[in-house]
C-alpha cells in the first residue's frame, strides 16, 4: 500500500476517499467499514502510537483492519509527546488504570447527551488523554488534504463524550470550523463521526451486519493478551457483545456479565 501521489502539492478532492482514524479498536474498525458502506472506496488508515500499554497489539489490529479493507495507506506516527505530557493512566506505568465503575458501564450518557454542556472535571476518567482527539485530528486532516480526502472518520460514540471532553458533539461541529477555515481552498474535508449519538451496542450491531473483523480488533487499556475484562474500555466492549446476543471474539481473562 503506497501513498497516493501527483503532480500537485494538493491534489484535487476525490469524493471516494477518507482517512479513519485507526486505534486497532472495535469502533475505528467499525468506522472503516461504515465508510465503506457509505461509498468511501480508496481507504487512508492513520495509527498513532502514544506510549499507550497496549500499543503493541493496537497496531497489529491497524495493520490487520488495513488488510481487511484493501487500504490505500496506512500511515503510522509515533505520537510519544502524549506520554511526556502525561497525566494519563494510559500512558503512566505511576498511575494503574482503575477497574470499571459498574454505575457507569450500566449506563450512557444522560445530562451530557447533546454534547454542549461543560463537565465537571470530576466525571472524567483517569484514562483521559489531554485534548488527544485535537492532535489526531489534526495529523488526520493534513493526511487527509494531502491525498485529496474528503472525510475524516472517526469512532468516537455517545458513551465516550459522557467522559472524555473531546468526543462531544459540540467538539467535533468546532473542529469542522477549524476544518473549513484552516485548510487550502480547493480542500473539502468533512470531519465524520457517524456514531457520536450512538450506543457500544448499537455499534457492535452494525459491526456485525457489516461483517466486521471483531477477532482483529483491541479495546483493553491494561493488558495485550489477554484481555483483562475489569477496565472501562472491556467493560463497555463486553457489555455491547454481551446485549448484541454475541460472543466477543476475543481472549479474555475474566468475562463479567456486564448486562445486570
């Protein structure tokens, strides 16, 4: 898989191009093949690696969701100045990634669901990557306007913007003016996050009418075999699967009825 390239440093808008955002998770591979499903054709795959635990396994799954759907590209960039900036269970061996709040795995966004109202900094989760989904979009965009894309999409889903700041609603309609405004003239990238006001669930489910590679996919946040099934991320993923009246794929170390 080579990069698209012509004579022009930007080529023309082609309308069967977009780049995903690849994190080697069920909802970016989701995405990928939403935007296939949507006509998207030629596929930019763009994997960043931040000194997440688990970085090892996410990028096979990227190099693996490049497969599955015949990519144009697959563009890997090491994003380590997210881990020296810290303040992340994620990126910190100082810090442990917490067990799942089961209160708040039973249930999804409520107050917050039109993504404009500010949050409390106490509902934030330690898991929280300062501002991460600006720096991905941002390399996304450039990726995007450099190989004539005209989408970025992007997994982000209602039960990740009840926490993280940065996949509300309100985020994304501010970065497509940042988009719009910041970009050359004959550039037209809309930023695509088909499942902001969707469920885990309703996501497992379309994943599975897609035909979904969920085996080639990660979501735990602690470990990269197997999974642990106790932190937020297993939680939610297991608790899609387990409503969606199916069996994750995946190797897990403990497998909690999260349906309760």
């Amino acid at each position: 898989m080579t990069t698209d390239t012509d004579d022009s440093p930007v080529p023309d808008p082609h309308e069967d191009r977009a780049v995903v955002l690849a994190s080697g998770g069920m909802d970016s591979a989701t995405a990928a093949y939403e935007a296939l499903a949507r006509g998207y054709d030629q596929l930019y795959l763009l994997h960043t690696t931040y000194g997440q635990h688990t970085a090892d396994r996410e990028r096979t799954c990227a190099e693996a969701l490049a497969r599955h759907v015949d990519a144009a590209d697959l563009l890997v960039v090491e994003t380590s100045h997210l881990a020296d900036i810290g303040a992340s269970s994620l990126t910190t061996d100082a810090e442990a990634v917490d067990d799942a709040d089961m209160e708040s795995v039973a249930g999804t966004a409520t107050e917050q669901s039109s993504g404009d109202e500010p949050r409390d900094s106490d509902g934030v989760p330690d898991s929280y990557v300062p501002f991460r989904n600006a720096n991905l979009l941002s390399m996304a965009v450039s990726y995007a306007e450099a190989n004539g894309c005209t989408a970025v999409f992007i997994g982000a889903h209602s039960e990740d913007y009840s926490g993280y700041p940065d996949c509300r609603p309100a985020f994304f309609r501010a970065f497509q003016d940042v988009v719009d405004r910041g970009t050359s003239p004959a550039a037209d990238i809309s930023i695509e996050a088909p499942f902001v006001d969707a469920t885990k669930t309703d996501i497992a489910e379309r994943g599975l009418e897609l035909d979904v590679p969920y085996e080639d996919t990660w979501s735990c946040y602690r470990s990269e075999a197997p999974a642990c099934g106790t932190c937020d991320a297993c939680a939610y993923r297991l608790q899609a699967f387990q409503r969606a009246g199916v069996v994750d794929p995946i190797e897990y170390e403990q497998r909690p009825d999260y349906t309760e």
